[in-house]
C-alpha cells in the first residue's frame, strides 16, 4: 500500500467515524427533543385536567349561590302578600329578614363571580386540551428532527401565551401524583 492509499483509507474512515458521530449528535437531540415534548405533553395534560375541575367547582358553587335567593324571593312574596292582608308584626320581621338574607346570597354570588370563573376555567381547559391533542397526534406520525423542532417551538410558544392568559389555578385542583 503506497502513503496516497493510506491517506484514502484514513480519510475514508475518519469520514465514516464523523458521520457516526454526527447521527449520534442528531438522534440525542431528537431523543431529547421527544423528552421535551413529552415533558409538554404531562404539563398540559395536568393543567387540562385542573382547569376541568377547577370550572366544575366554580359551576357547581354558582348553582349552589344562585338557588337559594330564587326560592327565598317566591318565599318573601308569598309572606309579603300574606302580611299585607293580616298586618302582622311578626311577619313583617320575618320578610324583612329573608329579604336581607336573599340580598346578602345574591350580592355574594354577584361579588364572587363563580359563572364568570368557571367560564374562564373552561376556555383554559380547551386550550390546553388542543395542545395536548396536537402534540398526540404529532407523535404518533412520522417527522424529521426539523419538524420535531420546528413543532416543539410552536407548543412551547402557545404554552407560554396560554399561561399569561389562562385564569389562576388553586393548587388545590392541580393532579397530585
């Protein structure tokens, strides 16, 4: 073997080893962009999930503050009606006290604002229930390690504008695991 053959075949396995390294360069980066998109995929599934509870919370809340003052009023009528034709005192006490205790639940449930929350919870919810469906569907086809990145920075763009958006989230409704 003359030194032009050695200078071939060193060259030719330098290439190969470049290449190797290269592919192992490439798939850690892919593995470790799937981990982050995985990583994504937790987070939204959890803030989904704490959203859901959080707008059934808040609805059942709104119903529970918003019954009361509904057969409270028929009541209130039907006693104011009952003290006018009889004047009685005690009566009018009564529909006096009912009057402020319907005011009281109502104002409260006005201040409160638990219709308007869950709203707000759901629409969390959605978006968050769309990235993770993207991003299931994303992993479930086939790409390149250009469109894994290309598709991880869209979702960690549309995580970050949902977080400033998104209504707060009591711990309480987090997932525990």
């Amino acid at each position: 073997m003359d030194e032009e053959d050695i200078k071939i075949k060193i060259y030719d396995e330098d290439k190969e080893e470049r290449i190797k390294q290269l592919l192992s360069c490439k798939s850690e980066a892919e593995g470790k962009s799937v981990k982050l998109l995985h990583k994504y995929l937790n987070l939204v599934t959890t803030k989904s999930i704490a959203h859901k509870k959080a707008e059934k919370w808040y609805s059942k809340a709104n119903r529970m503050l918003g019954f009361p003052p509904v057969i409270l009023s028929t009541l209130v009528s039907i006693l104011g009606g009952i003290e006018y034709s009889n004047a009685n005192n005690n009566i009018s006490i009564v529909v006096v006290s009912i009057s402020g205790l319907c005011a009281l639940i109502s104002g409260s449930n006005s201040y409160l604002n638990y219709s308007k929350r869950a709203s707000s919870h759901h629409e969390s919810s959605g978006h968050y229930a769309d990235i993770k469906s993207d991003i299931e569907i994303f992993l479930n086809s086939e790409y390149t390690i250009t469109e894994l990145v290309h598709f991880l920075q869209i979702q960690h763009e549309k995580i970050d504008i949902y977080e400033t958006l998104e209504s707060n989230i009591h711990e309480s409704f987090m997932e525990q695991k």
